[in-house]
C-alpha cells in the first residue's frame, strides 16, 4: 500500500541577481534624491550669502580678505615652506659646491611673518613678505633642492626678493584670478619689504 499523496503549495523565491540591482537602484535613488535636497539647501545659503554682500568694490573686497583671504594666504605660504621645522621659503643658494658645509642658504623665514602679512589697499589684496636675507650656512637636503637655484661665490648678485616674490605670486595666481573674477578690478600683489644682495 502506498502512501497518499500531498499536495504541495508553490513557494515564492526572488531571484538573487535581481534582488541585488533592487538594492543597487533603491540605493542610487536615495542618493539623486539626497543630493538634489541638499544642493537646494546650499543654493540658497549661497543666495542669502550674496543679498548680503556690500555693492562697492572695495567694501566686497575687504569681507572677501575678512572671510576668506588671510586663510587662503597663509595655507598657500605653508605649503610652500621647505620643512616644518625650517619655515622657509628659499631663493637661492651660493657656495664653491652645492650643499657643501659652507653653502650659503638664502630666503624668509615664514616663522617671522607678523599679523600684517595681509591687508587691503583700495582694490589691491596686498602680500607683504619680509626682505630675503641669509638664513644658515650648510647643506639643504630632500626633493626641493631640485627646484633652487645654487650660484658660485664670485657670480653676480641674485635678486633674492624677486625669486621669493615669484614663487609666492605662482602659488596664488588661481586665487588672484578668481579674486578679480569675484570683484571686478580686484588684484593680488605680492611685495617684498626691501631689496636684498646674495
């Protein structure tokens, strides 16, 4: 005698591949959505931000250097400096040899910058740096010394202010074009307190 047959009710069952590109589209979904909520937000900050903004020139400018300017300055001085313990921005070397103990070091030293380092004149955004002089004798190490300048004793003297305003005027070339894209006449000049031999 055989047993009685049952019946057996059909299960459902996803298919795992499609239960995956479920998930991956809910989760796209979530983030288009998320991204469009939060881009009105700060679309509107932004409006807020600029119905506030004074119409003369100069008053926008001084809350740009107030805002944002002394920052942007200072992190673009940072990262051009040769080490975090020597604070420098070099301009050149001189010696009979390169990096030989006697080697001449020349450049500012970022650690005296005092708080007037930058400041507004009419539409000008000024950078004033301290005069290069002679910082140490003796051999500069790491990748940077690939890119400084090393002359003889007896080689004519090199204008150490003009190499460091250089480079800081390359590093902040984006800022002061954007500056004078954000204030019409705007400029960012970059001086140097006084000429220096070396």
């Amino acid at each position: 005698m055989s047993a009685p047959e049952t019946a057996v009710a059909p299960t459902f069952r996803v298919n795992g591949l499609v239960f995956v590109l479920g998930l991956v589209v809910l989760g796209l979904g979530a983030g288009v959505l998320l991204y469009r909520w939060r881009a009105g937000q700060v679309a509107s900050t932004i409006e807020r931000d600029l119905a506030t903004l004074p119409q003369e020139p100069e008053a926008r400018l001084q809350r740009w250097l107030d805002d944002y300017g002394n920052v942007i300055v200072q992190q673009a001085l940072v990262q051009l400096r040769y080490e975090a313990q020597k604070p420098w921005i070099l301009s050149h070397t001189r010696g009979s040899e390169r990096n030989a103990p006697a080697q001449e070091v020349w450049g500012i030293d970022l650690g005296e910058l005092g708080d007037g380092l930058v400041r507004r004149e009419q539409l000008a955004i000024v950078v004033e740096l301290p005069r290069a002089r002679l910082l140490e004798h003796g051999p500069i190490l790491g990748d940077k010394v690939r890119n400084v300048p090393h002359f003889a004793p007896d080689a004519p003297a090199y204008d150490a202010d003009a190499r460091v305003r250089g480079i800081v005027e390359w590093s902040l070339a984006k800022v002061g074009r954007s500056l004078g894209r954000d204030v019409p006449g705007a400029t960012l000049v970059v001086r140097t307190q006084g000429a220096s031999g070396g």
